[in-house]
C-alpha cells in the first residue's frame, strides 16, 4: 500500500507557504504550489466521473498545464472514484518531480474540510496555526492584485477575525473526527523559533524520513514574481510580525471581540485578559460573515456544476 498524501491546512497568511517549500524539498514529498482545482473536479464529477468528461475537463485547467502533465496523465484509473482520479493528477505530478508521494497546501481549501476528507480518505492533515491578528495584519498589507477580490474578501481586521475563527474551528472539528494519527497541529511561532525540532515532530507523525535539507531553502525558491512571498529568502525568522506595534488597537480589540475566546484557549495573549468573549457585537458579524460564506460556497457550488464552468474555461491543450 503506498504512502497516504500530506495536505497541509491553514488560514491564509499563517506560514503555510513556507511549510510548504520546506515539505517539498523532502526527497520523498512533493508539494506543488496552490492547486485551487479539487473542489471544481469534486463537484463536476459528483462520485465517479465519466473518463472523457473528466479528461476534457482537466484540459481546462492552467495548474496542471503548469505541472506538465499530458492529456494521456489525466485519464483516471479504471473504475475510479473522483477522489482516486484527482489523487492519480497528483501522483503524477509527484512522479514528474522524482518523488513517490503528494501533498497539497491550499488555503481556499479550508472551506471545503469535509469534501477532502471525503475525497482522500487515508490522508493525513498537519495543520499550521498562527496568532490571527499577525496573520491579519499580513493579510491586510498585501498589495493589490495577489488575491482575488470577491463579495466574500475580509475588507477589516474583524472580517479577517471572522474568517479565521470559521476556518481554525473547522480544521480543528476535522482532528477530533479523524484522530491523531491523521491529524497534527503545529504553531507558526514554534515551527520559525525551533524549525528542526518541528519538522522532526511533523516528519515522526507523516512517516517521512527528517531530511536538513528541508530547512535549506533560503535563496533557492524564486520569489520574483511573488512580491507577498519574500521572506522565503530568509531561513526562518521569528518576529517578523507583531501585532502589538503592527495592528492599530482597535483593529487589534475589534479581532478580539469576534475570536478572543479562541485566541484565549490556543494560549495567545489578549489586550483584554479579562473581558467576555466574543462579544454582542462579534457575536453577529460572525452569524453574517458564515450566512456569507454559505451564500458564496453555494453559488460557486452551482457554477461549477453548470455549462457555464466550460464557458468559463476553455480548452488549454
């Protein structure tokens, strides 16, 4: 039986990206960048696709142009699941980068927990946490043009708060489903203060063998059309963010009043150690931030479910 997959889970902004280049230079694991296609695939296919279908589909999609695969790679297994096919996409693109296992870090797919537990039953999560107003504050000073803007978009630190709480309770309701033989929590602030005695932690819990090449990564990942992404050519840096001198106070108390309990239970410090959270107010932004997210997930949902995703996707190859 081969190795399970590796996905690595995190709200955006919490070092995931720098996990991931980390994993990837693991002789035995191979990580691609931001894939965004399962859920398409998943939904279009429902629980087996039809192999023509499934095929033209994958023509349409520039990531795996990207990975280099060809049309004959993305034909699925006889008699797959649509789980097994999207699996089979990557263990070609794990073959085509000299490795014998995949893993994936996309941060969308926080949304869609239960879809990838569905999809790859056997695989195991490592879940990178980050104190949520650093993770904020970095989110907020991209620059324009690296994310997608959609009706959904954290515009504010307590829209961020909203999103990160949603998505750190979800990955965490997925490790008490799945258990701790699939499912491992790392802190970011652990991982660049001690990076060896984490990945050692992270490799022991995937069965990977710890490799001092995994933390040689500083000046050999192209970053230069990446401009979110230049710490990467630094080795690991604790402080490069800090909310207390970064995020203006009330942008600090307005994430508190929506995920100070949480931020309370995982050990971070509060600017109020002492008040009632979430707050009223918190209360319902977080109430509208879920009925939002639902309305998105639904219509995207739809979308990619109708003609329309062709129309929307033209053939690549």
């Amino acid at each position: 039986m081969s190795a399970p997959p590796l996905l690595v889970l995190g709200v955006r902004r919490s070092g995931t990206t720098l996990l991931r280049v980390m994993l990837d230079r693991s002789s035995q694991l191979a990580v691609p960048d931001e894939s965004y296609f399962v859920p398409q695939l998943a939904h279009r296919h429902g629980g087996r696709p039809d192999p023509d279908a499934f095929v033209e589909d994958c023509r349409r999609l520039g990531t795996l142009q990207e990975w280099g695969l060809a049309v004959e790679d993305m034909r699925p297994p006889a008699g797959a699941t649509t789980g097994e096919a999207i699996a089979a996409l990557y263990r070609r693109y794990a073959e085509l980068q000299g490795k014998p296992r995949w893993g994936d870090k996309t941060p969308m797919y926080m949304q869609h927990l239960p879809l990838l537990a569905r999809l790859f039953p056997d695989t195991r999560f490592v879940h990178l946490l980050r104190d949520g107003r650093d993770a904020a504050q970095s989110f907020l000073a991209m620059p324009e043009g690296i994310v997608t803007r959609t009706w959904a978009h954290p515009r504010s630190a307590a829209d961020f708060a909203c999103q990160w709480r949603t998505e750190v309770e979800a990955a965490q309701g997925l490790g008490r489903r799945v258990g701790p033989e699939r499912y491992l929590e790392l802190r970011y602030e652990e991982l660049v203060a001690e990076p060896e005695r984490e990945l050692r932690r992270l490799c022991a819990f995937a069965e990977l063998p710890w490799e001092p090449e995994m933390l040689g990564y500083a000046g050999e990942v192209d970053v230069s059309a990446k401009p979110h992404q230049q710490r990467l050519r630094q080795p690991p840096t604790p402080g490069v963010r800090d909310w207390r001198k970064d995020l203006p106070r009330a942008d600090a108390l307005a994430f508190e009043g929506i995920a100070g309990d949480l931020l309370r239970r995982l050990g971070y410090d509060l600017l109020e150690a002492d008040a009632s959270y979430p707050a009223p107010a918190g209360r319902a932004r977080l109430l509208r931030y879920r009925v939002r997210i639902s309305a998105w997930n639904a219509t995207s949902y739809a979308l990619q479910r109708s003609p329309l995703w062709r129309r929307r996707h033209p053939r690549l190859a």
